[in-house]
C-alpha cells in the first residue's frame, strides 16, 4: 500500500520544500499554487514516482487533473501500484 506520507515526502523532496511539506494535505493545490511546481517539477516527480513505486507512466495517463492536489498524485500513484502496472 502506498502511504500519504511517502507520496508527501517525495513531493517536498523534488519541491525543495523542507519544513513546508508537513503542511501538505490531501486537499493541498498543486498546479498553479505553489511556485516549485513548474513543468520541469512534474517531470521530475513523474521520474521519481516511476522509480520509488517501480511503475511506468505513460504519457496517455498524465493530465492537469493528476497533479491537482496532492491527494490526486497520491491517489494516481496508489492506483497504479494496486493494477501492478
């Protein structure tokens, strides 16, 4: 199962967060909200995500709506390790 806490962290590590992301939520915005996560972020995140949980990305699943929040990165990444893909 894949933790909240993991996806948070990984996303603050990629973000340079630091302290910041113990006040990442669920419901936190990412998209547009906070000024690390550019494109590069995401691709950078995507990379990060395909190697830590041993999952490929294609590019058909990435989408505005993916990177919403973090809950919706979370949810993405849990659902793709429970189909094995």
């Amino acid at each position: 199962m894949v933790e909240f806490d993991e996806v948070r962290r990984l996303i603050g590590e990629i973000l340079q967060l630091g302290e910041r992301t113990q006040k990442l939520t669920p419901d936190t915005p990412l998209l547009g909200s906070i000024p690390e996560f550019d494109s590069m972020a995401v691709v950078t995140l995507i990379n990060a995500v395909e190697e830590r949980f041993d999952i490929m990305v294609a590019d058909d699943e990435i989408s505005a709506e993916t990177f919403e929040t973090v809950g919706t990165v979370h949810a993405f990444i849990r659902d793709k390790v429970m189909a094995g893909s």
